[in-house]
C-alpha cells in the first residue's frame, strides 16, 4: 500500500488529506445527526405537561434549550408564547432555520472533497503522463516496460481521487437528506406546540 501511495507522486498527499478529512466529517456527522440526539422521544409531550404545571420558568427554559436542538425550538416557542401566536410562530421559524444550519455544520466541505478529489487525481494523472512522454522523448519507445510502468503510475491517483470521491459524495447526499426529514420533523414538532398553546387541544395537536 505505502509503495502504491509513493508511486502516485506529490498529489497523493493532498488527495490522502481529503480522504482522512471526508473519513472525519462522516463519523462526526453519523454521530450527530442520529434521531434521538436531535428530537428525543416524547420530548413535545413532556415539555407539554410542564408548561401546563408552569414548571417552565427561565432557568428550564435554558435547560431545554441546550438539550437538543428540537428542545432549542420548543424553548424559543415558549419564551416567545405571551408575545401572540404570529410572533411565536415567527420566532420558532427563525429558530428551525438556525437548526438547518447547524445540522448541515461540515456538509460543505464534505462536498468540496467530493468534487475536488477526482480532479485532483486527475491531475496527477496529466502530471504523470508529461513524465512518461518526456521519458519518451529521452529514451524512445523501444522499453515497453517503462512506458507501461509510467503509464500505470500516472493513473493511480486518479484511482485514488475516484476512491475517495465516490464514498465523500454518497455520504454528502445522505446527509443532506437526513437533515432535510429531521427539519421537516422539527417544523411539525413546533407547529404542535403553537396550536396547544395557543387554543387547539392536545388531541387536535397529534398528541
């Protein structure tokens, strides 16, 4: 393995890079992005049944809002609940749309090496073949071997860039559509919250 990493030349650091990084944001994001870290069960319930025992007064409202971030919008909610139902339903938009941006925190970069790596390998691929017909231009076409052997060195990092693409971009999609269900989810989440306090029932909420 480290000989087919030496053979590809200079870029396999960069694309090795890439491949380490995407590696990272991947295992950070499974990790974050996992259901019951962003909308715990029953938590709408529960916050629910505290608001209507008025637990709620500003030290838990603090604490609710740094539990997770579906918690972060219910406590915008009801910090925002006695300023009318338009206000609070402005107010837990703008908290959902702070969330989204949290939760695709990396999706970016993820992105880039997706599109950065085969370009990348690519151009080691140009770098190498310059070095083949140089060395063809020097010794002729008369050792097969060496010309073959430059040739397969010269493609190695454009296997590398694919490698690490095809994995990156696969990821990033997955990611960006997990993130899109878990806002819906939120949005519906906090939807509940402005009918129950401000005139439905719990049932007529979903509850």
């Amino acid at each position: 393995m480290l000989e087919i990493v030496q053979s590809g030349g200079w870029l396999m650091v960069p694309i090795l890079l890439c491949s380490v990084v995407a590696a990272a944001i991947s295992v950070e994001r499974l990790w974050s992005l996992q259901r019951s870290r962003i909308l715990p069960k029953n938590l709408l319930a529960r916050t629910w049944n505290g608001i209507k025992q008025e637990e709620y007064g500003q030290q838990k409202v603090r604490e609710l809002r740094a539990a997770s971030p579906l918690g972060q919008v219910l406590a915008t909610g009801i910090s925002n609940a006695k300023r009318g139902r338009d206000i609070m339903k402005e107010a837990m938009e703008e908290a959902t749309t702070q969330v989204n941006h949290d939760l695709e925190r990396y999706l970016t970069a993820l992105g880039i090496i997706a599109s950065i790596a085969p370009l990348l390998g690519l151009l080691g691929t140009v770098v190498g073949m310059i070095d083949v017909f140089n060395s063809l231009m020097l010794e002729g076409a008369g050792n097969a071997n060496v010309l073959a052997g430059g040739i397969s060195t010269a493609l190695i990092t454009t296997a590398a860039g694919l490698s690490v693409a095809i994995p990156a971009l696969m990821f990033h999609r997955f990611f960006l559509r997990r993130v899109d269900e878990l806002v819906v989810d939120v949005e519906q989440e906090s939807s509940k919250l402005v009918d129950m306090m401000h005139g439905a029932s719990a049932d007529e909420a979903g509850l």
